[in-house]
C-alpha cells in the first residue's frame, strides 16, 4: 500500500496543497512551523481518525476556515481508492470513498493503514498510562475498525454512569433508587470488557515484533515484553496517573473478564458512590513495559527509551504488515532522526528502507541517513514543492 497523492484544502496553514507521492521513501524537508508534519497528520488522521498532536479534529481545520478537505489517493496492488474527508466546524463531518458518500466516519478505518514516529513517542515509554492506552487503542482500531465504535461506546457509558454516581453522592440516593446504575453497569461490563480483551489479544500478537524490533534497533541484549496491569483484578482501586501495584492480567483469563469486570464492579460500588466516579475499567488500566525483570519507566535509560519507543512502532508495523490484507502500512517518521544519535539513525533507516513507502519529516535533510534515497519535497509556508 502507498499513497499516491494528497490534496489539502484549509487543513492545517495549507490553503490549497497538491502532492504527488511515490513508493519507496519521500522526504518533506523544511523549518519548524513551515507545514511538513501538518502533511504526516492529514494522512494518520484518514488511517486512524486520530492525530498524534491533538485531540479531535477542529484544530486540524485552518484559522478562520469553515472547513477542510482531506483527499487522498491509495494504491494497493493494482487497485486506486480515494478518499475524501471533509472536516466541517458546524455541519457534520463527511466522508465519500471513490466518489461514493458513507453515512459513518468510522468506517474510513481500514482503507489506509499508516504507523507514525514521532518524538512523542518516548511519552509512551517515559510518562502516564494515558500515553500507552492511547498507543495500543490507536493501533487496535486499525485492525478492528469496529472498534473504534466500541471505545466511543465506552466513553459515552462512561460518563453517562459518571454523571449519576456524581449525582447519588450529592443526593445521598441509596437502595432501589439506584436501579438505573445497575443498567448502566451492564452496558459499561459489555463495551468495556470488550476492549479489555481486544487490547490483551493485541498484546499477545505483538510481542514477538517486538522483541524483534528491539534487538534490531538498540544496542544493548535487553529483552523487552508487555504485560497489561488491569484494574479488574485485586482489591485496589487507584486513581489515573498514579503509580500501583495492580495485578497482571493474562491471555489465560481472556474469557473470564466479563466475569472478573462484574465481581469488581459490584465490590467497589460503595466506594464509587462515596467518590462520585467509575474507579475500574479500560480507561485504569495500563501496559508495563519491561527490559529484562526492570520497567523501561523509571529504569531505562534515554537511548534505550528511544530505541523501546522505536522498537514498538516498528512492531505495529510488522504486524500490520502480517495480518492486514493491503501489505505494509505506510511508515511516516515524523522529525524522528533529529533525536537520534548516529548509530540508531543507521539502524532506523536500515529497518525501514524496504518498507513500500516511507514518508519522512526533517528540518534538514542531512539529519536523514543517505542510505535512504528519496524523492524529496520542500516545505514553506503550507505550500509543497518537489525538488
């Protein structure tokens, strides 16, 4: 899969931007501010309704624009799709495939496949759970686009069952009264246990990637793994951010989570009514990453943060490329050399340079290994032009 060309309309500082991209590896080369990542981010945004930068998709549409436009051709073997999206700040979204208007936004989601590097990669590794969870949910998306349906399910439960606890604790509501939150309960244990095992099934997949990636790109003989603390399991009930000794969930308990959610849900109902939140669920939980028997957070160091970081979306991409049925997902490293000491930059660009289209973002174009030989634009003021 590549893309073939993309065209922005009041996307981002892009008034009217028309690229033609070929396979292999594409280098965008500009100064900060100019426009390259804005161009990486419209092509994520398609494969994953999601931006690595922001949340949403306002900000995505130009200052003072009533809307943007995001076109993009893929080719995949010997067919074309295009893809329009239209961002509107008032109407509805739009979305139309070969011309062909689709009713759900959603359902975008496995025409583009795209895995992004970016220097904010090393949160994923370094900093809270919200950082992992939002890694894995954004990769799982791609291989189940229903699941994007799924989380937004969840979160609209979620804060449904968070309004009502708010409300009992400030009423002192107990007993019968309470009836409606044995309903929410139910929808909150359907579309949140199916997360819980979608995440854990992706876990298992990936981590022979990863070992894999890892050795490839570091230096060091460290063996990594990823092993999901679930706050399912056990007496605790912590808050987000906050550092715990949560139980590990296993692939052997994949069936019984529905179970282990309702047993949880029901022993900690007294102190989500005292606390006027939901305390246990997908959006508590958090995915340990490990170098030997030591968590990379806290006990890596900076060159091993990055090559974990690294080592995880070259993973993504591997299995992407394995178990998707449009061959490699586009690889798009966004300002990624410019962190990179001399050593991983030659092993990043080695991983990469067979991939079937890469798309880099530099500053300069000496921060690109030569070993990649690309086509290359240049970048100024939202507008593109090949070299």
């Amino acid at each position: 899969m590549f893309v073939k060309h993309l065209t922005l309309i009041d996307f981002r500082n892009h008034k009217n931007t028309e690229i033609s991209f070929e396979s292999g590896v594409n280098l965008l080369v500009g100064f900060n501010g100019q426009g390259k990542t804005n161009v990486v981010e419209a092509i994520e945004y398609v494969s994953t309704l999601s931006s690595h930068r922001v949340a949403g998709y306002q900000p995505l549409i130009k200052k003072d624009a009533s809307g943007a436009l995001i076109r993009l051709k893929v080719s995949h073997e010997t067919r074309d799709v295009i893809v329009d999206l239209e961002l509107n700040r008032e109407n509805p979204n739009q979305l139309r495939i070969n011309q062909s208007p689709i009713p759900k936004m959603r359902d975008v989601l496995g025409t583009v496949y795209s895995v992004v590097f970016a220097p904010e990669d090393i949160d994923i590794v370094k900093r809270d759970p919200s950082n992992r969870r939002s890694f894995i949910d954004q990769l799982l998306v791609q291989f189940s686009p229903r699941m994007s349906g799924v989380i937004s399910d969840y979160e609209r439960v979620l804060k449904q069952r968070n309004t009502l606890l708010k409300t009992a604790r400030s009423t002192g509501t107990k007993g019968s009264a309470l009836s409606t939150l044995d309903a929410w309960d139910e929808s909150l244990i359907k579309f949140g246990s199916e997360i819980v095992q979608t995440r854990l099934s992706l876990l298992e997949r990936i981590k022979p990637h990863l070992t894999e990636a890892y050795q490839a790109i570091a230096t060091t003989n460290n063996e990594p793994t990823i092993l999901m603390k679930s706050s399912l399991l056990g007496s605790q009930v912590v808050d987000d951010y906050e550092e715990t000794e949560l139980e590990y969930l296993t692939i052997s308990e994949l069936q019984k989570v529905p179970d282990l959610y309702r047993e949880k849900l029901s022993s900690v109902r007294n102190k989500e009514l005292e606390r006027g939140i939901t305390l246990i669920g997908p959006h508590r939980d958090d995915l340990v990453l490990l170098l030997g028997d030591l968590p990379a957070k806290g006990y890596a160091s900076h060159g091993e943060s990055w090559s974990y970081a690294l080592a995880l979306r070259l993973a993504s991409a591997k299995l992407l490329s394995a178990e998707s049925k449009t061959g490699d997902p586009v690889i798009i490293l966004d300002d990624v050399f410019a962190e990179l000491d001399a050593g991983r930059r030659d092993r990043l660009a080695g991983l990469v340079a067979g991939n079937e289209q890469v798309i880099i973002t530099a500053a300069v174009a000496e921060d690109v290994p030569s070993s990649l030989k690309a086509t290359v634009f240049e970048v100024s003021q939202g507008e593109v032009n090949r070299v």
